[in-house]
C-alpha cells in the first residue's frame, strides 16, 4: 500500500483492514514479517492485509500518528478500531485482531 491507494484500499474497503507500518532496516518489523504473512494467508477473505513501508509514504505514517514501528493498525469501515505497537507474537497479534472485530 502506498500513498497513492491507502484510501481506496483501506478506508473503502468492505473488508476490515490490517495495515502493518514497517521499514525495511527495522529488525522488529522483519522478526513480525512471517507472523503477519501467516495472517494475511489464513484469514483471506475475512480481512485484507497491507503494508506500508514508513520510509516510503511518511505522510502515511504522519497521518496515523506512527511514531515507532512496527505498528499494527486495525481498520474497520474506514476507522481505526486498534492498535498495536511493537513486536508482539502471532498469537497476541491474532488475539487482538480476534477482539478487535468482535470475535473474541
């Protein structure tokens, strides 16, 4: 995802949206990379998964007050509905979203 078609992709999408904020010289980033691959794959057709890369789109990152990275937000009909900042196991991660769409 890039500056070009966040909104489209994201904020008008039918579909909740996470959207992981990362930069390619983050180790904690690479180290979620698998966990939200693993999601993007196995929760297909329930969410969309994005990334953008911080470096990339900065005013993306301005936007939702990214301030660290990796963050982790959660959109659901064009809002945020949680965050995660920081390294967190695919588990949490799960668990989060799980909540955060009201499956929990």
């Amino acid at each position: 995802m890039n500056e070009a078609n966040f909104d489209v992709e994201v904020l008008h999408s039918h579909l909740p949206v996470l959207v992981d904020f990362w930069a390619t010289w983050c180790m904690p980033c690479r180290m979620m990379a698998p966990a939200v691959a693993d999601i993007a794959r196995e929760w297909a057709g329930r969410i969309k998964v994005g990334k953008v890369n911080t470096d990339d789109a900065p005013s993306l990152a301005m936007r939702y007050g990214v301030h660290a990275i990796p963050t982790i937000i959660i959109f659901r009909d064009g809002q945020e509905i949680e965050r995660v900042v920081g390294y967190v196991p695919k588990k949490a991660l799960e668990e989060r979203l799980r909540k955060a769409l009201g499956e929990a």
